[in-house]
C-alpha cells in the first residue's frame, strides 16, 4: 500500500444523545451502539488514524438532532460541515428551518431518513420535490441513506426530474450483502451515477456479523470506482457505527489500503476534495 495523502475530511461521522432525542431506530438490542457518542470520543477516533476534519450528518428526522450538531460545531473547529434535516413534505416549513439552519456558517446539506419512512414513494411526493427544489435553488446537497433496494430507482428519477439538486448516495445504497441481488443494485446505483449531479459516499459498507476486510469491500469499491470515478466519491467512516464491526482505526485501514492504489491526485479528491466541492466548506473558513 502506498501511503495515503492528507488532508482527509471524514464525510460522514455521527454524534448523538440518548437524553437528548428519541433514535426510535436505535434499540437496546443494538448493543454498545445504544449509548450516546459525543464529539470529544468521536475526536480522539479521528486522532488515532490522522483525520483532521470530518462532517457531522443527522441520525433522527428531528430538529433537536440538529441542533445538537451545529452545537457541536461551534464548540469544536475540526467540525467543518453539518447535514441536518427539514420537513421535506411541509415546504412551507421546510423553507423556515432552512432559513433558520443556513444562518449558521456550518450547515451544509439536508438528509433525511429515507429507509425509515413508511411511503415507498416519498421521494416522489409533489411537496418533497418542492423542497428539494427549493435546496437546489439555495445550493444544498441532498443524501439519501440506506437507498436500495427501496428508493435507489427512485433516486436516479429524482435526479433526472431535478438535474439543479446535487444528491449523495451514502453507503452506495447500501449494496447487497450476497449475490443473488447484487446486478440489480448495480444497475440501480449505475442510474443514479449517469446523472451528472450526483455523487456517493464510500461510507457504511460494515455488515455486522461479516468480516470487514479489503477482499470483502473490494466488489462495492471497485464498482463505486468504474461508475462515479474518484472525483464523484467521498469517504465516510459511519462511525459510531463501526463499533459493531472493526472499530474506526480497523474500517479505516480497510479503506486506507484500497484508496492507496490510486494516485495521489485520485486520492486527495476522495479524501478531501470532493466533500469540499460538494459542501462549500471553504465557505466556513473564509
């Protein structure tokens, strides 16, 4: 492996509070993932592997979760972007919170929870695509998480309906974790990848109970290579969520060992530049 450029931006870290809001998704059964994660352990994971800045991404459709973030931002300067949420199916009231959250120079992008939303076809709702245009118009990105087998389809329509909308996929949708399905997801996110406005994260490809070695994740990463190219990708640890599978330093050397093939100019748009373009981050900076 050769070694890996700096600086690298981790796009898509967590932070939350169990005290602080609800995380119906996030049960007891779910082990030590069940506890609340502050930016200061969220820091020294950073520290250990030589990540400077990183992203803060929501984790509840809810305005306390982000809150606690932009929070997190201005207490700690390594916290270079945060992407919240808005009631993307209430314009009027999306465009409020949108006024509200641009106000702080951190806010950077708009996800929501679309794996746990009951409406197979809310990325089609007429009041949705309002919203979404509306972040187009202010040049926001918007992720969608955990995208197949549900909404990776509808993930490219949304793209090609709105080509002013630049969207994330995180995870690459969340490739399947056997074979039997793996053609369709590749035929989906490849949809999604013809649409000049989009981009994915190589983020959250752990799969509990499977082993997380560069032989496991070299498929998902070598297809995000041929249909995004290095500079329509980004990384993202998902920590804390990596403490179900390797722990950040193990996910991270994983991925280290693969960035390390490209060249120093692939690498550099992977690890940093391509999260700087899409998020404006000199924007905070400056």
């Amino acid at each position: 492996m050769s070694t890996v450029v700096s600086p690298r931006i981790d796009a898509h870290l967590h932070i939350w509070d169990l005290d602080l809001s609800e995380y119906a998704w996030l049960t007891p059964d779910m082990g030590a993932l069940h506890a609340t994660f502050t930016p200061e352990q969220a820091r020294r994971e950073l520290d250990t592997c030589g990540v400077e800045r990183a992203v803060l991404v929501q984790a509840e459709d809810s305005e306390r979760d982000t809150e606690l973030m932009l929070d997190a931002a201005d207490r700690h300067p390594w916290v270079v972007g945060v992407v919240g949420w808005v009631q993307l199916d209430d314009p009027p009231t999306a465009e409020k919170q949108l006024d509200r959250w641009q106000q702080h120079p951190a806010f950077c992008g708009v996800r929501h929870l679309v794996h746990d939303d009951p409406r197979d076809d809310v990325l089609s709702l007429p009041a949705v695509r309002r919203s979404l245009r509306v972040l187009g118009e202010r040049g926001l990105p918007f992720e969608v998480p955990n995208a197949w087998p549900r909404h990776l389809a509808a993930t490219a329509a949304l793209a090609e309906a709105l080509p002013e909308l630049r969207i994330v996929v995180d995870h690459l949708g969340k490739p399947p974790s056997g074979d039997e399905h793996w053609s369709q997801w590749r035929r989906d996110l490849a949809a999604v990848a013809a649409q000049p406005g989009t981009v994915a994260k190589v983020s959250g490809l752990q799969v509990p109970g499977r082993p997380f070695t560069v032989r496991d994740v070299r498929p998902a990463w070598e297809t995000a290579l041929q249909l995004f190219g290095p500079d329509r990708l980004m990384w993202g640890s998902d920590w804390p969520l990596t403490v179900l599978v390797e722990g950040y330093a193990g996910t991270w050397d994983v991925i280290a060992t693969l960035i390390g093939e490209l060249t120093a100019e692939e690498q550099a748009m992977l690890l940093a530049g391509t999260a700087t373009s899409v998020y404006r981050l000199g924007r905070r900076s400056a």
